[in-house]
C-alpha cells in the first residue's frame, strides 16, 4: 500500500500561500531545520503540507491539489475549485459538519 505523507510546495509567495492555505483551514506551524529556511507545516492525518520558499530554485509549477474540508463560515458544502496565490489550482471538496 502506498499512501503520500508529504507534499511539499514551494513558493515566491510564501506569506500569501500561507494566508490562503490557512484560510481554507489547514494549522500550519512555522519551522526552521538547522540553517535552512523558515517554513510552514501541517498536518492532514498521516500526510504533511509543507510551504517553502523557493529561494534560488523555481517555485513548484503546474500542480492539482484536491481538499477535503468539513462546511464552515465561508464555506458552503459542494465542490469548489480555487486558485492559489502562484496560480495552481486547488480544488475543494467542502461536506456538511456530521
């Protein structure tokens, strides 16, 4: 069985990145390994969302990112498909609170 337990997205947005994935619900903590870069992280069950600043490399390109989320304020129940701040495409499944 094969499951993924890290995505990692790098950005020259960092800030704006971390705003919209925060605003979507996700609890991202900053980190900082060592003297490598600030960065945020969170966790979705057993899988980690990591946001990056690009640096010297190019940002993550051409990505689909499919969500799952419970309804909440600003969130209506059904299928939404947005757009992050670097242009990929994030598509939202949003269900009713149980």
């Amino acid at each position: 069985m094969i499951h993924a337990d890290l995505i990692v997205i790098y950005t020259d947005r960092l800030d704006a990145c971390h705003a919209f994935y925060s605003g979507l619900g996700l609890t991202f903590e900053r980190e900082r390994h060592g003297a490598g870069p600030v960065h945020f992280a969170a966790t979705l069950g057993t899988t980690v969302i990591e946001l990056y600043p690009a640096g010297d490399q190019p940002p993550t390109g051409r990505l689909r990112l499919g969500l799952t989320l419970q309804a909440g304020p600003g969130r209506a129940p059904g299928h939404h498909t947005l757009t992050d701040p670097d242009g990929r495409t994030v598509a939202l499944t949003v269900v009713a609170q149980a």
